[in-house]
C-alpha cells in the first residue's frame, strides 16, 4: 500500500515522542530566537531540542491532515481535509485557510533590527479557518480546486462521497457554498483537474473498487450540476493514481493491480484511429505483458511537461517509462509524419528499478532545457534521471528522509535564473521538509550545519541540500508529513502533518 495511505500503519520508531498535539501552543510561544526549545526529558537532565522553523499554524484538525489542495489563482488559500478525530467511525473535516495573514520574518539577522530585543523572538502566526468542510461520514483524504480558475472546491471521502463547493474568491477574501455531492463508489482514493481551457470544472476520480470516473461540475444547471462524463472499469484493483496530460485531453491512471490505462476521454485519439481494440484507450498495460509486469503494484504516476511520456512507479522501486501520443491539441499531421509519430505510442521506453522499496511519488521538472524525473521511494531515498537521455541516474539521495518513507516530491515550476527546473522540494514520514538543488552542491549548506540540524544520511555538500524545516512530528504513530503545496515560485511550502498540523514555511 501506499505510504501515504490514511489508513497506512506506520511503523514504530525508537525515538522519543516530541510533542503532543495539546503542546503545540505552548511550543510554538515557548521557542527562542533560533525556534528551539529545550526540555527535559527524564532525571537525568536530558534534553530534546524541539525545532519550529513555520511561519504559521493550523491546528483545528482533531486528526492526521490527509489531503491538502491549493487555489490556482490565489496561492494563499489552502484547503486541508483530514479526520475528526480518531475514532474509526469518526466523521470526515476539512478546512480553508488563507496563508496570507501569515506574517513573514526578516531576511536580516536580528542585530540588525531596529528593536533587536523583539526581533529575538519571531513570531509564529495562528491562522483562522474561513470555511469548514463538512458533510463527509468518514476521512477527506482527496480535495482539488477545478481548473482553469478554481470555481470550485471538490472533496472526496473515504465513503465513498464527492462533495462540490462553489467558490467566489479575490486576492483578499474568498467564499464557499455547497453545490451538490455524488456517491458512485465506496472509496475515493484521488481527484484530478483537467487542465484543458476547451472542458473548464472537471475533475476525475479514482476508487478503491478501480473504478475511474470524470465529471463536469455546472452551477448553472440546478437539476444536474455533477455531470458524469466517462466512467471506466478496466481496473481490478484499487486505483491508486492519475493524471492528465498537459493538454487535458488524456487520462492516465494506475492500480494496485498493475496495470496501467490512458483514456481517450473526449474522443480526439479515436479520430485519429490511436485507440485501442477497447475503444476506451490509448494505452492499455498490464502484468500479462512481462516487459511491463510490476509484481505487487502501481502506486504512482506523472507526465512529462510535453505531454510525449509518461512514468509509472511502483513495488520493489520499479518504474516504467512508456510512450504518449503527441499534439493530440494540434492539427492532425500527414499520414507519414503521424504514423511515425503514433509509433512509440504505448512503447515501454525504459524499466528502472535502482530504488529498494515502493515508488511513492515521482515529478518531471518543467523547464524543457533541464529534462529530469525525480522519484521518492518508501527506502527513504529519492532517484533523479536524466528524462533526455535514456532516463540515466543523475543522482541517487539514498538518506534523503533518514530512512523514513519519502511521501512527495515536486520540482519549483517558476524559479528565476540558473536555478530554473532544478529545484526539488520533499516530505516525508521523518517530519521534515526539504528543498534539493539538483546541480550538485550548494555553496551556503554546509555539512556541520546539517549535523546540527540533525540531517542524516545525505552529505548536504554533496546532495544539494538548499533547506530544511522542521516543525511536525517524524516517524512511528502520528508523525510524518503527507504532502505540502508550494505554489508556482516555491516561496511558500504548506504542510498537511499526520500530527494534525498544518504549517507555513518560508524560502
């Protein structure tokens, strides 16, 4: 199962328990000028160093923060969904949350403060929710804002239900009103945009049963305002994964079953005689070819920024590097020029497997110049590949997460100068977030100063370790961070903690 899986056990930890939930306040106002604070853990005088490096709180959860989405227009309002509390019959709760009243720290030392007795002792904002989302009888654990403006808010539980909220939003305030909800499965595992401008407000599903679905969400018809517009069955085990290509004209999703399906979902890849002897797909892999046999599974997938492949990762490190179809978006091509475009269509490009345990999550970078695929693994290590050339290693971090499961990795789509698509942020169940620069090492991190943050396994000098922070529990019950959103520039990294906290980090 996926790591990342809100029914997941995590597994026990011999370190000391940091802080209880009841405690954040009293942390968060306790720290000194470095956001530490030291306390005593037994007679002896020992001492446990806890780290706050946020911003910013939310700590309404009663429970693990499961899912965590972003507006696409409005960075700063951040929807979370989780649990309310612990019970297993505990119903689900989500909140909105808008980052902007978080108030950042100065650049300059403290020295350098007007008041230096004040700038001593930064201060960590509480947010307030602006909107509960409520109506779930069991774990939110898929939220997403529709594309391309983020008129709505789509939640999916682990019963099975998808509710919509409509959104009104502005750069300084935001409202949410209930739209409709749908229950075609027992389960959603995950929800995904469309990004295409041609099909705005819809969203697909993936379920636990494997079924796939896509709706389109309209306010404008009362009768009918969830639309269904495809649903699929080709899955025989829990759909763990999708997404769309760039274009927003295919869908690609993979199962527990190992199989892998791209949906011709509005019909463009049939005009072009591209699908399948099903007529549903582009592409449709499975275990009975054993040049693509994953024994135990598939749990994650991206495209690449050109929409021409795609990587599925799986068990035992496995990933599988197969070909799309290309400018489906454009005028159709000569027959020449289109029939050997149509040939590396469903071609298994490459097999990888240099990574010990579960593919977690994988990310191509989105500046074309610097072609990389980075994929965090349950081994607690995160490979880099050259996506141009024959997917060769680039990097292997093999302590990136002090051996505890890495949960997501995603590169900063806007980074202004020689940085641009190298940069690579990651969480993991260790607790910590982590920033990489994929050149190789970087001047200003130095490995003293990862020692004494308490950083192993990965020399920073020779990783490109740029930043860490800290501020959630790691490892064993209750600790661990599930994913994070970090907009387009990366200047702002939000958490969803399965310790209940939500935090604000600042670049």
């Amino acid at each position: 199962m996926s790591s990342s899986d809100p029914h997941r056990d995590h597994p026990e930890d011999d370190e000391p328990e940091m802080l209880a939930e009841e405690d954040v306040q009293e942390m968060l106002e306790g720290e000194d000028a470095d956001g530490d604070v030291a306390m005593g853990s037994d007679d002896e005088g020992e001492e446990i160093l806890l780290q706050n490096d946020s911003i910013a709180y939310f700590d309404g959860h009663k429970d693990s923060v499961f899912a965590i989405a972003q507006h696409p227009l409005y960075p700063n309002i951040i929807a979370t969904g989780g649990s309310e509390g612990d019970a297993d019959d505990a119903p689900g709760m989500g909140y909105v949350i808008d980052t902007s009243a978080a108030v950042s720290r100065p650049v300059l030392p403290p020295s350098y403060n007007s008041d230096p007795s004040t700038a001593s002792k930064p201060q960590t904002t509480e947010l307030q929710p602006l909107f509960a989302i409520e109506g779930h009888t069991d774990s939110i654990n898929a939220l997403a804002f529709t594309l391309p403006r983020g008129d709505f808010l789509v939640s999916g539980g682990m019963d099975g239900r998808l509710r919509v909220h409509a959104v009104s939003a502005t750069p300084t305030s935001a409202q949410f009103q209930f739209l409709a909800e749908s229950q075609e499965t027992e389960e959603v595992n995950w929800l995904a945009p469309c990004p295409s401008p041609d099909y705005p407000n819809t969203i697909a599903l993936g379920a636990s049963d494997g079924s796939v679905w896509v709706f389109t969400l309209d306010a404008s018809d009362p009768s009918n305002p969830i639309q269904i517009v495809q649903s699929y069955f080709l899955h025989t085990e829990p759909c763990t994964a999708g997404a769309w290509t760039p274009d927003g004209l295919l869908l690609a999703t993979v199962s527990e079953d190992a199989s892998l399906h791209v949906y011709d979902v509005w019909g463009v890849a049939a005009a072009r005689s591209l699908v399948t002897d099903n007529g549903q797909t582009v592409i449709s892999l499975t275990n009975a070819d054993q040049r693509f046999a994953v024994e135990g599974g598939l749990y994650s997938l991206a495209i690449s920024p050109g929409g021409g492949i795609l990587a599925a990762g799986g068990a035992h490190g496995a990933i599988r590097i197969v070909g799309l179809p290309r400018n489906l978006s454009k005028p159709q091509q000569p027959q020449q020029q289109s029939a050997a475009a149509s040939a590396q269509v469903g071609a298994i490009l490459a097999s990888i497997a240099i990574q010990s345990d579960s593919i977690e999550s994988l990310a191509f970078s989105p500046n074309p110049s610097t072609p990389l695929l980075a994929a965090g693994s349950v081994d607690g290590s995160i490979a880099v590949f050259d996506a141009a050339r024959s997917f060769a290693v680039r990097k292997h971090l093999r302590g990136a997460h002090d051996g505890e499961s890495v949960v997501k990795v995603d590169f900063v789509r806007k980074t202004a100068g020689a940085a641009a698509g190298w940069l690579l942020t990651s969480c993991g169940l260790d607790g910590v977030v982590r920033r990489w620069d994929l050149r190789g090492a970087t001047a200003g991190v130095q490995p003293q100063q990862q020692q004494e943050s308490g950083s192993a396994g990965v020399g920073a000098a020779v990783s490109g370790l740029v930043k860490e922070w800290r501020g959630h529990r790691g490892g064993g019950e209750g600790g661990g961070v599930l994913g994070f959103v970090q907009g387009e520039t990366g200047e702002r990294v939000i958490t969803a903690g399965d310790d209940g906290l939500v935090l604000v980090f600042e670049a």
